[in-house]
C-alpha cells in the first residue's frame, strides 16, 4: 500500500431522527449527498473527512449508561477546545451531572494525554470525544 488516509468514520444508530439533528447540531457537521442504499442513514463532513450514520437497529450497541473513555470511541479534534465545552454547556450538557445522564461531560482539561479531552454519549451510548490535541 502506498498511501492510506482515514475517509470516513461509520456509526450505526437506531434513530436516524435522533443521530442526525445530534451531529448536524452538536457537532456542526453538514450533511453532504449520499447514495440511495437499502438501509437509511446520512452522510456528514467533517473537514477533509466524513462521519455516517447508518440505520441498523439490530447492531452491537453499547448498553452500559456510563461513559467510558476506555471503551470504543472516535475522537473529533478542535483548536478551541473551552469553546467547545461552552458550546455543549450552552446545549444542556455538564461537568456536573452524574454519569447516566444523557446529558453528562467528562471534562479532563489536562492529563496523560498531554492535552485537553471530553467525552460525552450520542443517542445511542457511542462515546464521542473531542479533544485538543496539537
């Protein structure tokens, strides 16, 4: 192989209805064309790269209410990483709410990974990251 790059991350959801405003809205992601498969879904951009969602109800989803910033993940980078937690804080979402909450932060402004992180679920319970890493 020559070059490889990332193009696009996939993400099964249940509810279309619910994923696409969560991404399209939380994340500012644009929805971009996508062929007419035999499944539903929708395609997003994200910079250079994309995010798609996929309808497929009787997929592995996670059960577990709590975020786990160890478990399976993909991570969105930003360069205004405490925009970002305002951005979610203006949006409902918290440092302060308990875990099982749809609406909590995990907020991690340094640490090992030697720059700020945050984790948070989408409707589905897929953990969602974004971080500010150089």
């Amino acid at each position: 192989m020559s070059m490889l790059a990332l193009h696009h991350v996939s993400i099964i959801t249940a509810d279309l209805g619910k994923s696409l405003p969560f991404y399209r809205d939380v994340f500012g992601l644009t929805e971009i064309p996508r062929p007419n498969f035999p499944v539903g879904g929708a395609w997003l951009a994200c910079g250079s790269l994309q995010v798609h969602l996929v309808v497929h109800p009787e997929g592995t989803f996670r059960k577990n209410p709590h975020i786990d910033r160890n478990d399976w993940h993909f991570a969105f980078r930003t360069d205004d990483f405490e925009g970002a937690v305002a951005r979610l804080i203006a949006l409902g979402f918290s440092e302060d709410l308990p875990q099982g909450d749809p609406k909590c932060l995990l907020v991690f402004r340094s640490g090992m990974a030697g720059f700020p992180q945050l984790y948070l679920h989408d409707p589905d319970l897929n953990v969602v990251e974004i971080n500010g890493a150089p």
